[in-house]
C-alpha cells in the first residue's frame, strides 16, 4: 500500500472546506440570495474543515495501535 | 445560459486536480510490477475497496444520469437502487466472490478460461472491451458537452483535460491510484451534492413540500397524483407509470437480470474486490458499498424530482428543451448548480461533477487495460513475455483506451500523441501493430458512442441498453458456470453469442413509443412497442439472458460433463466453504448481507 488514503482525504476536505468557509466570510452577503440566504459557502465550509480533521484524526488513531 | 466563474471557483477545482495527481505521484514507487498495477498487489483493506467499488460505477451515468431520470421518471428511479442494486450486491459478495478471489483469477474473462475454454473467454474479452471503451466515450463526450455549454470551455479542452490527469494517475500508479482516487473522489462527490439537495429541498418545501408539487407534474402528463412520488404502487399496469414499465418486467428485468448482470460479472466492479487483501475483505466489499449506494437516491434522484417540479410551476426554473421540444433531462445536475449555488461552493459542484466524470472513467479505463493485457495480448499476442513487458503493455493500454477516447474528437491530436508515444519502440513492430488496433478500435466504438449519445435524452437509457446485450446473457453464463457442475465449454459458449444474438434481434424488432426506427430499435421491422426506452431495455435483456440460460442448459447436456477434479474452487458444489474467521456480525458476509437486505426492503415499502 504504502500510502494511507485517510490522508490525502483529510487534507483535500480541510483545504478546500477553508477556502470556503473564509470567502464565506469576505463575501458580499447578496450572493446568497440564490442559495434561500443561507451563507452556504461558511457554513458547509465548517463542515468540511471539521469532517477533514476527523479523518486525519482517524489516521493518527490507527498508526497509534500499528505501532 | 453560461455560468461565470470566480477565482475562488476555479482555487477549488485547482485544489482537487492537484491531490489527485499528488496520488498517482506518491503510488509512482510502490507500482513495480504488473501484479501491482492490474491488481493492487492484493493489498488494499474492505473500507476501501468498498467505497472504490461503489465510485467506479459512480460515474456520469451515475450523477447526470440518474438525476435525469429522476426528472424524467420520477421516485420510481430508486428502483435502480433498491431493486436493481442492493440485492445484487448482496448476491456477489456473499456467493460469487469466492470463485471470484478463490480462484486467483485475474479478471472475468479469465475466470472463464479456467470454467470453460478458451473460446468462451476471448468471446467475452473483446465484447467487454468494447463496451468499456465505449462507454467511457459516452461519459467523455457528455462531460466535453456540459462544459462547452455551461462555463464556454472549449469542447476538446475540456476533454482533454481530464482525459490527462486520468492518464496521468492511471499511468503512475495503475489500478491503486484508480482505487485511491475513487475513494476521494466518492467524498468529493458528496460534498459536492449534500448542499444542493438540502437548499432545493427548502426551496420546495421539503419532502412534503415536493410531493405536493409533483402532483401537477403528473396530473398535467394524465398520470394519478402521486405517480411522480411513490414507487411501486403505480407498476400493476405499464401505462399508469411515467417509466412504461408493469411490476414484472421490472422485477425480472431490472431486479433480476440487468442489476445481477452488472453488479456480479461487470469487471469494471468486480475487479476493485479483486484488489482486496482477504477473501473477508473482498466477500465484505460490495456489501460495504451497498451501504452508501442505499442512500445515493437522496442525493441524485432528488434534485431531479425538484427540478421537474419546478420546471412545471414555470418560476425562474426552467430545464432546458433538444430541438425536437422534448425536454433536456440531462442538464438537470448542471442547471440547478447553476440555479442555487453562489460563487465558491459553485466551484465545489463542478469540481464533484468533473470527480464524478473522472471516476467513472477510471473504472473504465483500469477494467479495460487488464482485460486487454492479460485476456487479449497475452492470451494471443504474446504468451511468454517478461512480467516488465506486461506492465509495459498495460501502460500502453491506459494511454491507448484514453487517447482513443479522446482522440476521436481530435485526429490531429490522435497523430502526435501516438507517434510521439510510439516513436521510441520504433525497432519493434510488435508495438505498432498492438497501438494501431487499440488505437483503431478506441477511436471507432468512441465516434460511435459519441454519435449514438446524442439521439439519447437521457444517458441511462443508452447504457442500460449496452448492458442489455453484454451484461445479461454473460450473467446466466456464470448463475450456470457457478452453480451448475454440469454446464461445458460448448454450451456456455454456445449460449453467450446465443444470448446477444436474441438481444440484437429483440432490440432490431421492437420500437419505443414516438421513437423512428434505427438506432433506438425497429431496424429489422417494428414488431412490437414499448411505452419507453426503459422498458424495452428490460425486454431486451430478459430475452437476451432466457435464450442464453436455455440453451447453455440444451447444449451442455448435448456435449461430454467436465471432470469434477478440474472444477474444483470453480463451481460451488465442488468447493470447500470459506472458513468463517471473522467474530463479530458486521464482519461476516452472510449476517451483514441479511441486514442490509432488510434495510433495502425498509426502503422500498417507505416510499411505496
């Protein structure tokens, strides 16, 4: 194998949920008119920064009873 | 209508291209023999297996596709979930996987070989082989399509980029890479979709609020009320439905045939539980997927339901029309990200649709270069080559089964990329002639498939159709193969070419309704018709495999018994049990079956 996948996971959910939440937070709050204004881009970007970590934190967990 | 992109838009797809590529980089070292890349080395845990098995099939017929027949057919779409999947699923893990893993078979065909002969075999390598080229020319041209339409990409460059990073992960790191990025891309995918259910779902209403609103939609098309929300209870006649289809042809078509055709002997899946690092772990894959695949109507049926109801209420919604008038229902997906998403998660929904894309055609493009590697060339080309050499093929391959996808919208690029690519073999004229056929042959079915998809206004009923003629007689071959000690060589083959006979001629004698004869059937005459595509598709499979059953039976009773000692970890009488090593319930294929069974059944009788 050689590469845990659990990784690259967490790490492609946090950098893109990032991105997200903090255009979420610059953006002009009139784009959201589209989405029943919902700051969708904040508030699914948390998610996802949160969904990111509990991978790499379930990678972290298994290296752990490896060794 | 064109959507604009914002930089964040273009950060996010750029963010996912770059961890996809980062994977087939970082697997580069650990693929260095063809037992790595055609099979992972053996070596990948269920989870992961599982959720790869589940995205290989998750491809533009998935997302597009299913979103369109949700707009076009309503709830009764799940019936590809919870009738046409899950006990499939179900089926070839806890039954056919160990034939499968057990006999160290390196794809279907292969199995074949081993079962029957050598003719069976290469009967089944090249009709699947065009199939998956095929249809990854169909997901290809779609996707070149949409962004053409929907961001004023140019056409070849949208297929041509995607059709390069496949390459590339594909290339480095074979069948793992496909696998690993599958996985990813599975995740991407949800994270992509979740938001726009759940903001349609509050823009209609809820699901209450939609059921309300699919009432018009069906009473404006003569259908009762609730034909548009509720799954089966509209199936007792075939003209009471918006799919044409009675309860039967269902069960037996879809439930039966075409769902266990696909699921138990399509290599593009199997082969990702082949992949696994026990026979536990491959046993447990698809019954893993049949988890999340349990739940991805939610995700791309419902979208579909809330875009044809708004389209009715004719607000600001409204799907586009073909130029015959009939509606667009492939644009459903785009048209509503479009619709409800602001610069930012915009860019995420494209980007799971570029994932959803390139996973389909992962699994097409790794299912393909196996087959063709082992079942083709080394079984007739070049028997006794080194394991380097069959890397190399597969290699080849991969560029091979890409480049004549993509190739066959862009001859010029076709003659750089496979001059360029061949040059350095020039001594050898072995490598030519191999690259012109697949060449030949990837570029022919893809201008086919390309050319066929666009009479289609709804890719699913295109493929099923596919899957008609390829994967419905070969799965009473194996139900046979597996099961039946009795069946031969002669009558398994005999009854495969049989079976897609009865399919060409089935699909040559009847006609859709409102449909011209040709492509879409009736071009021997127009016997019969069919209220839809999708009805005729089932007919057209429920024929191609009792023709082949039948006379897979007839003639192997005709023709010398195998012996038993040759069929021993082959046929299920014949094979020792797999021994149970596993303690706990949700380990043990045959409980963790039973259970998500009942869940599906759950399903089926909540949206009756």
């Amino acid at each position: 194998m050689g590469l845990d996948i659990r990784k690259p996971i967490g790490g492609l959910l946090i950098a893109v949920g990032l991105q997200l939440a903090v255009y979420g937070m610059l953006s002009d709050p009139s784009i959201y008119k589209r989405s029943m204004d919902i700051n969708v881009n904040l508030a699914w970007g948390l998610v996802l920064t949160g969904g990111g970590a509990l991978f790499l934190l379930w990678s972290r967990r298994a290296e752990k009873t490896v060794r | 209508m064109h959507i604009q992109l914002a930089f964040i838009d273009y950060a996010i797809l750029a963010t996912y291209l770059a961890f996809v590529l980062a994977i087939g980089w970082a697997l580069k070292r650990h693929t260095r023999t063809s037992h790595d890349f055609f099979q992972s080395g053996r070596s990948i845990p269920a989870w992961i297996t599982g959720l790869a098995f589940l995205s290989a099939n998750l491809g533009a017929q998935e997302v597009m596709g299913m979103a369109a027949s949700g707009a076009k057919y309503g709830i009764a779409t799940s019936h590809f979930y919870w009738v046409g999947a899950v006990p499939a699923m179900i089926f070839v893990g806890v039954f056919m996987m160990p034939f499968y893993y057990g006999s160290r078979a390196r794809s279907v065909p292969e199995y074949l070989r081993l079962r029957f002969d050598e003719k069976t075999r290469g009967f089944n390598a090249l009709t699947f082989a065009a199939m998956t080229v095929f249809s990854s020319g169909v997901s290809l041209y779609a996707m070149g399509l949409l962004m053409a339409a929907l961001l004023g990409w140019d056409f070849h460059f949208s297929i041509l980029l995607s059709a390069v990073i496949v390459l590339a992960y594909i290339f480095l790191g074979g069948l793992t890479s496909a696998i690993y990025n599958e996985v990813l891309q599975f995740f991407l995918i949800v994270a992509g979709f979740f938001p726009l259910v759940m903001i349609g779902l509050a823009d209609v209403g809820g699901w209450g609020g939609l059921k309300t609103r699919l009432v018009e939609v069906a009473t404006a098309r003569g259908f009762a009320p609730g034909a548009y929300s509720e799954s089966w209870r509209h199936m007792t006649n075939a003209s009471s439905n918006p799919m044409g289809v009675e309860w039967f042809g269902l069960a037996m078509g879809l439930g039966f045939v075409l769902s266990f055709g696909y699921w138990c002997t399509d290599f593009l899946v199997v082969q990702r539980a082949m992949a696994a690092d026990s026979m536990s772990a491959a046993r447990r894959t698809p019954l893993i997927a049949a988890v999340p695949k349990m739940l991805f109507p939610f995700l791309v049926i419902l979208p579909g339901m809330i875009a044809i109801a708004l389209t009715q209420a004719g607000g600001d919604f409204q799907l586009p029309t073909k130029p015959d008038g009939t509606l667009n229902y492939d644009m459903t997906i785009p048209m509503m990200l479009g619709h409800y998403f602001p610069p930012g998660i915009l860019g995420l929904g494209l980007t799971a649709l570029m994932a959803s894309f390139m996973s389909g055609m992962a699994g097409n493009v790794t299912a393909f270069n196996t087959v063709w590697t082992y079942d083709i060339y080394q079984s007739y080309w070049k028997p006794q080559a080194s394991d380097a050499h069959y890397l190399m093929i597969g290699r080849l391959a991969t560029i091979f089964g890409i480049a004549g996808n993509v190739t066959a919208f862009n001859t010029v690029w076709t003659y750089d990329i496979y001059q360029s690519y061949w040059k350095p073999q020039a001594s050898d004229a072995h490598y030519l002639m191999i690259g012109r056929l697949a060449t030949i042959f990837g570029i022919a079915a893809s201008v086919a498939a390309a050319y066929v998809a666009t009479v289609f206004n709804n890719i699913m009923d295109l493929l099923q159709l596919v899957f008609a003629f390829v994967n419905a007689p070969l799965f009473a071959t194996f139900l046979l193969g597996m099961f039946w000690k009795r069946a031969t060589g002669h009558g398994a083959f005999t009854g495969l070419v049989a079976g897609t006979a009865a399919a060409a001629v089935h699909h040559g004698l009847s006609l859709p309704a409102e449909a011209a004869a040709g492509i879409k059937g009736g071009w021997i005459a127009a016997m019969t018709d069919y209220p839809s595509e999708m009805a005729q598709n089932f007919w057209t499979a429920i024929w191609a495999w009792t023709v082949c059953f039948l006379l897979t039976i007839l003639v192997s009773l005709g023709t010398r018994a195998p012996q038993d000692s040759q069929l021993t970890g082959l046929v299920y009488s014949l094979t020792p049990r797999p021994e149970e090593t596993e303690t706990r319930w949700y380990r043990k294929p045959g409980p963790l079956g039973a259970v998500i069974l009942a869940a599906a059944a759950l399903l089926n009788l909540l949206f009756w």
